[in-house]
C-alpha cells in the first residue's frame, strides 16, 4: 500500500544567514519520511512533502530546535504565532544591540585613544568586553557549536570563530603577558575587534530584518482584511460572534463601513463594495441580492443581507493567501545555484582563513603573529553568505507581495522569471479582450422555439463557456420544461453535446455542424455566411438530423484592451489574438484593440500548436486567456496567465493569476517581472563582486602595494552593509 503524501509550507523562525536555511534544509532532508524540503531564507518558511505514516512534524519539530531554529506547524494560526515568535526575537535582538553598544563604545573609544593599554587598562578591556561577548554575541556561539556537533556550518560559525579568536588571545594576552613576551610573540589585544565586530553584525541584523518585515508586509496585510467578528441573524436576532462559529448558511448583516467577513450572496438588500484588495480595481462595484461577494472586501455604502457560502480556509482571500505564500517559499532555478555555493561558502572561508593565518605567521613582516590574527579574523568576518542568500529571495517575497496587492498572483517563482522575459503575449479574445458579457442580438428558429429553446438551455447550463449564459439569456421561455441532459460530452474547439429522450443534441459554433455531419439545408448556410460576414459570434443549436437553432451574439471589447495593447507592444511585445471565432470577427476585434497579428477559427490544440510554431523562432511566449478551452494554450506557454473570471481549470495550470479583468494587470504583472529580474541580478553581481573585492582585501594582499592592512572593525561594517544593501534594493520593487 503507497504510503500518504503530504504537501505543506511552514513558518521557521530564528534563521539568521543564507546558511541557516541550508543547514535546516539539510537536516529536514537527512530524517527518513523526508521526501522534499525546500527552505527559504528570505521568506523565513520551509516547502515540506513527507510521509506523516513514516515521521511526524513533532520530530521535524525537535530536529530543527536541535540545531536552534523553530517550525511552527502545531497552531491553526502559524503565521501569528510566527509573527509573534519574531517580533519577541526582534525585541531580544534590539535588546542585545542596546547592551552591546552600551560597553562596546567605550572599549572602542579608550583602545583608540590609549594605544599601548596597561595590565589595569586591559583588564577593563576585558570586563566591559564580557557582557558583549557571554550576553549579546552569545547565540553567535551557541549556534556554531550545535551546527558544529552536527557537522554544519553557517555564517555563525564564521563570527563565532573570529570574535572568539580575538577575545581568547586577547584574554591570555591579558593574564599571562609574559609568556607571549618570552616565546618573541607580540602581547597585543583585540579585545575591541571582538566587542565592534558583534556589535556591527548584529546592528546590521537588526536592520535586515526590519526591512525584511517591510518586504513581507504584503502578506500580512491581506491576513488582516478578514475581521475577527460577525453579525450574525437568527431568528429575528443579532447577534456579535466569531467567524469561527459561523457555517455555510449562516445569515450575516453587512453594515456600512463592515468589512466583508465570508464569501457569501446577498440575499436582501445593496451597496458599493470595494474590491480594489481583492481585484486590483480601484473603483467600488455596485452589487445587488443574488450578487455574490467575498470576504476581505470593503462595504461602503447600503447595509444588506448575506448567505454565507464559505467559510475561514474555503474563501478566495484565504486561497489568495495560501497563493502568495506558496510563492514566496518558492525558488527560482537561478536560487538553486546560490544555494549549492552557500553550501560549500562557510568551509571554503574557514579554509582561506586558516591558508591566510599560517601564510602571514610564517612568511609575513614582523609581527607576523599580529597580522596573521588581523587578517585570518578579517576574512571570517567580512565573508558574507547572507549577501547571496538574500539577492533572490528577497526581491522575489517584495515582488510577490507587491503584486498581490496590485490583483497579480504569481503561482511561485519562476512565473516572475520566466514572464519577465516574454517577447510575445498570446491573448484570447472572447472573455480576455472582451468583456466576457456577450448578449444575444438575433436568434433565428428552424423548429418550434416553445419545444427548442428550453432543450437549448438545458445543454447550455452544462456548459463553461462564456457564451453559455448569454444563450440562456437570450431564449424564449428557457425554463419553461425543465430538461435533464445524460452523457454530457464536451468537444474542444467546437461545443458540446448530450443526450435527452434517447435523441442526441449539439450547441456549439458552425464548425460543430460540419464535424458531426449534420445537414444543412442552403438558406440555412446562407444565413450562417451572412450573420458572419456582420462579426457576429454564432452558437449553433442542432439534433442528430437538423439545425434547430441559430443564436447571433456580440461581446464588448474592454475599454483596458486599446490602451493595454498599445502599453505592451511599447514594451518591445508582440500581441497576437487566437480565438476559435470566425475570421471576421476576430479582424473586427483586432481593429478595435491595435492588434496586428492574429488567428481564426482555432481549436485548444491548434492555439498550442501555433504557440510551439512561434517557440521554435526562439522567442519566449505569454498566453493570457480565461475559459477551459485555453487550458491547453495556458500549459503549453512559457508562462500561463489566466484571469481571475476565468474556470478554475485554467488557473490550475496558469504561472500567473490576475484577479481583476483589466488587462492594465497583465501589463503591470510583465513589468513587475522585468523589474525583479533586474534587481536579482543587481543583487547577485553586488553580492558576488563584494565577496570576490573584499576577501583578498582582509587576506592582506594588497598590504604590499599600499602598507595598509584591513581593520576586522571595517570588515564586520562591510559585511553588515552588504546584506542591507541587497535588502534596501529590493524594497524599491514596493513602488514599481
């Protein structure tokens, strides 16, 4: 019997480098049950398929706290308690900064200002140097030394080596002088290297992650749309409960200013709802009873009734929620390669360091002790993994968060990635560059309407196809007898069928006619040619011996569609239609939008053929479409983005959900991916140039040329600013 499978994205808390989250990942991977374990520094979270028959998140749990880290993944709230887990962190850390500068300012200022420092003066080096090293540099050395019993390394482990190196010879420099003095070695301490160094490191971790909050802030946000309480109507009563008590059913009273707590109908009453958290639209939307709403959104005006229809985890805010989540603890192909050079980093410095110390002891200038401690404690000190652990993730949570507040949710990382390269946008007509609200302008009878309309409806209702509704709409009586359909079958690129008193029948456009061979008489085809030639879209309705129905609709072209077109073919992209309409219709829609290229009457498998036409030109392709019918389009795409109105079967394959209906959201969504991709590389040349720079600069080898030798101090500052950087130039995509 295969064993149960289970996907999760959890919060870790206390991860405090690049190389934390590869050690954890390491240790998650390493427990057998474990089949992957994808951990992301940036975003603080872990990607975990396991076998809850095999190990359980307990002993996940234990095996992480092992090595100093937390998995929160026993609370129904993880993302509050792992707020609460880090801002209790942030506080002990801002507290640890205080104590630090506190004694560290003065070891600093009196070794400045008394350069050959007595035994009394050294002894007090020491005691301030305590308080610094045993209480706010402590994790430093905690954490190494559970890595180091694990047989791991992170950036821990480099400033635990260096500071502690400094203070250890520092303090026997102090106590037993002489011996130093005897054996020709120089007597000199380090007691401010050490104290300053944790000081700057951890002043420097302290602001990576508050802008690291700042970066993961959008999250955050869209978990506060959902109030806490409700009012609920019964039995002539309201009452103030909890969301957790309200069921599907559940009458609620929306008042003006109420922010919508479940998605629901509105069964009395109406208002403007602001959608703009949800939908990227900044307008508000009048809705009215039979209207349906969703939780997280604003009433403005009215008060109104509302059937509750989902609850908590089922409604859309909290599956955008989990969208955007899902994303940001996601990585990019590019990040797998960072995170195998964060891997082997830490023991690749440990090993320049120890290469540097014995070069300068027992080939450098006298005091060669002096500069051999200088140096070794300036490499291990000024390596930064953070740099590169950073340069990605944390362009990708900003982005990613950015976008959600925008209506643009990225299924996981390389969406941006891969969007931000597009060179052409495929996009379909009915639904993406119309308004998806066809109606019907003529219907023409070839049978008794009173007998054919309510069988046309009946096939229609069974339908996902955005001309369905119109149909129905726009028959005579179409409930007049209600009709039951069996062996419903769809027909990609053409319509639908299904079976009704032992008689078959067909709805679907002309071409439906044609394939299954059914008759047409010639004043039949002559107004299907006519209708045509006028760019009406046709639905056909037809048994197994005649056409009984011919249905002319037309559809809106959005008013974002003109502007969005001429925005993107600005942008360097080419814009083709494809559509499975007519010929004539598609040019008519294509004059209205700017559009140069397009194509007619194609199938779901002729639109992914010509879109692996236009990939072997070697150009990166976009589809944007919203009906089941583009879901082999959406798939076959570099990247798929689907609309919000869409089916729930071309979200499931799309890179790229856009909430809204304006296609100013697909335009916004390929520029915020150029722009990410453009700070990722940014911050991966900054983060290699700054380690490439810097570590021949604190091994000395520019001591020859310039008599000048990296101070640790100076190292430990760089170090820190090299991790802020790439986080303050992440944060600029916030206004992108």
């Amino acid at each position: 019997m295969k064993s149960l499978t289970v996907d999760l994205t959890l919060p870790v808390s206390g991860m405090s480098c690049a190389a934390c989250a590869v050690s954890a990942e390491s240790m998650l991977k390493s427990r057998k049950g474990v089949l992957s374990a994808s951990v992301n520094y940036a975003a603080k979270s872990v990607r975990l398929t396991y076998q809850p028959d095999i190990i359980g998140l307990e002993v996940l749990q234990s095996s992480l706290k092992s090595i100093g880290y937390d998995l929160i993944a026993d609370s129904a709230d993880k993302l509050v308690v792992f707020e609460k887990l880090e801002n209790k962190r942030l506080e002990e850390l801002k507290r640890k900064l205080l104590i630090s500068l506190l004694f560290s300012v003065p070891v600093f200022i009196l070794s400045m200002t008394v350069h050959h420092p007595g035994q009394w003066m050294q002894l007090l080096f020491l005691v301030l140097s305590l308080p610094v090293i045993f209480y706010a540099g402590s994790s430093f050395y905690t954490t190494a030394w559970n890595l180091a019993l694990k047989g791991q390394t992170s950036m821990d482990t480099l400033v635990a080596m260096g500071t502690g190196a400094a203070f250890v010879i520092s303090l026997f420099n102090t106590i037993i002088p002489e011996w130093f003095s005897a054996n020709g070695l120089s007597s000199h301490v380090y007691y401010e290297s050490a104290v300053v160094i944790i000081t700057l490191i951890l002043l420097g971790r302290y602001l990576e992650d508050r802008s690291r909050t700042r970066a993961s802030a959008a999250i955050r946000n869209l978990m506060t749309l959902q109030p806490e309480t409700a009012t609920l109507l019964k039995e002539g009563k309201e009452m103030t409960v909890s969301l957790k008590e309200i069921v599907s059913g559940d009458l609620l009273l929306i008042r003006p200013g109420n922010t919508i707590p479940v998605d629901g109908v509105i069964v009395e009453g109406s208002s403007w709802i602001e959608e703009s958290m949800m939908s990227g639209e900044p307008l508000p939307v009048f809705k009215k009873a039979g209207d349906k709403v969703l939780a997280g959104t604003l009433n403005q005006q009215g008060s109104f009734t509302l059937s509750t229809l989902k609850t908590g985890n089922e409604t859309v805010l909290a599956r955008i929620i989990g969208m955007v989540e899902e994303a940001q603890s996601s990585k990019p192909p590019v990040q797998k390669l960072v995170d195998r050079i964060s891997a082997i980093f830490v023991p690749v410095v440990i090993v320049v360091a120890l290469i540097t110390f014995a070069a300068w002891f027992f080939a450098g200038p006298e005091p060669s002790i002096t500069y051999a401690i200088v140096t070794s404690i300036s490499v291990l000190i000024i390596a930064c993994p953070c740099a590169l652990g950073l340069a990605t993730p944390t362009a990708l949570i900003v982005a990613i968060g950015r976008g959600a507040t925008k209506g643009i949710l990225f299924r996981d990382a390389s969406g941006i990635e891969l969007a931000g390269k597009t060179d052409v946008l495929v996009i379909d007509k009915t639904g993406t560059l119309t308004t998806g609200n066809p109606v019907v302008e003529k219907i023409t009878d070839f049978g008794n309407p009173d007998e054919t309309h309510p069988l046309y409806a009946g096939l229609s209702r069974l339908s996902q196809h955005p001309l369905s509704a119109a149909i129905t709409s726009g028959l005579r009586n179409p409930d007049a007898v209600p009709v039951n359909f069996t062996d419903f079958r769809d027909i990609p690129g053409k319509g639908i069928s299904g079976w009704y008193n032992e008689q078959q029948y067909f709805s679907g456009n002309p071409g439906l006619i044609e394939s299954e061979g059914i008759p047409l008489k010639e004043n039949e085809k002559a107004l299907i040619r006519e209708l045509e030639s006028e760019s009406y879209s046709l639905n056909v309705f037809a048994s197994r011996e005649k056409l009984l129905v011919v249905a002319a609709i037309s559809d809106q072209v959005r008013e974002s569609s003109a502007p969005a077109v001429t925005a993107l073919r600005s942008m360097g992209i080419e814009v083709v239609m494809m559509t499975g309409d007519h010929e004539t219709v598609a040019k008519k829609t294509a004059l209205l939008t700017g559009i140069e290229h397009f194509d007619s009457g194609l199938s779901p498998e002729g639109k992914a053929d010509r879109i692996r036409q236009i990939q072997a030109e070697g150009k990166h392709v976009a589809m944007a479409g919203d009906g089941i019918n583009d879901t082999i389009a959406l798939a076959r795409a570099d990247v798929g983005i689907a609309l919000g109105s869409g089916s729930d079967a071309s979200m499931a394959v799309a890179a790229i959900t856009i909430t809204g209906s304006s296609l100013h959201q697909i335009v916004d969504a390929i520029t915020l991916s150029r722009m990410t991709n453009k700070i990722i590389r940014q911050n991966l040349f900054w983060a290699f140039f700054y380690n490439i720079l810097t570590l021949p600069l604190a091994a000395g080898a520019f001591f020859f040329l310039t008599n000048q030798m990296l101070d640790p101090m100076i190292a430990s500052a760089a170090m820190a600013l090299s991790s802020v950087s790439v986080v303050t130039n992440s944060l600029r995509l916030r206004k992108s």
